[in-house]
C-alpha cells in the first residue's frame, strides 16, 4: 500500500486526543529542534542501523551535528563513534509512560514541540501500514494499539 500523506487526507484534527503522547511512544528530535529548548527533558541513545538511512534522516543526529551542539559528553561521543556514528535525542517520559511534557490540558509546549509532534499523523501512520506492519509495530512497543484505534476513530468519522 502507498503511503498516504496528510495532505492528501486533510488537516488532523485531534480534538484533545493524546494517544501519541501517551505509552512509552518513543518522541524523537530531529536536527531543527534543539535539545536546549527541552530543559533536560530529553535522552541520547546510539542510532541503530534501522535509523539511519534516506527514509528517516530526521530522526539521526550525526556525530558531527553533536559535537556541534556540545550538549553531549565525550562518553557518549565514544560510544555513538563505535555504534553507529548516528544517535537519536529523544523527549523523557514520566514514570506512567506519558511524554514529560504532557499535561492535564494537553501539551504544555505546543508552541515548541518537537518536529515529529507537529507533523505526527496517525491516520496516515495507519494507512500506510499493513494489518501485519501494525500488529509488529504494536507488539515491538513502536507504536500503542490506542494511536491506531484513535487513527482508526478519525477515518470513520471523515467517510
């Protein structure tokens, strides 16, 4: 199945919906957000292969791009040379699993949120998987089974 893009679909309208920000869903940065703006609310780890490549470039940082942020130690500088030579700087979490920045009302830095919150679109993550693809990803904690059933809600409703 082709991947369905979010113009094709029409603007998202979550309504209040924070299944994305919710269990332990991985809310990676990508090189045009800075880590500065997140406090220290956020993580590295060393990019694994699946992460690098043409079709996830926003997701890596290379090692070149964080020695230029000098926000990490040469520790993990180290560690990131022998891995991979990419890592991937991620938002924290609670200990319930909910993003660090998710609060009663919705996000509490909207107006700063990372790159992949704003252009997140769970109906066309849906779409663009196989009934297989989304059984995996569930099963791997990539993506929760709420972000689909919300993806799914949003496409009945739009019929």
């Amino acid at each position: 199945m082709d991947p369905v893009t979010a113009i094709e679909l029409g603007p998202l309208k979550c309504n209040g919906c924070t299944a994305c920000c919710r269990g332990h869903t991985v809310i990676a940065m990508s090189p045009l957000d800075n880590p500065k703006d997140y406090k220290d609310h956020y993580t590295f780890a060393p990019a694994d292969e699946s992460m690098i490549g043409d079709d996830q470039p926003h997701l890596t940082f290379s090692i070149d791009v964080l020695e230029m942020m000098n926000v990490v130690s040469e520790e993990f500088l180290q560690a990131v040379r022998r891995h991979s030579g990419f890592a991937i700087i991620q938002l924290q979490h609670k200990e319930n699993g909910d993003c660090i920045y998710l609060g009663k009302e919705g996000c509490t830095i909207y107006d700063r949120r990372p790159q992949v919150c704003r252009k997140f679109d769970c109906r066309a993550m849906f779409l663009s998987q196989t009934r297989e693809q989304r059984r995996e990803w569930i099963k791997s904690g990539q993506m929760s089974r709420e972000v689909y059933a919300a993806a799914r809600k949003r496409l009945k409703q739009e019929e």
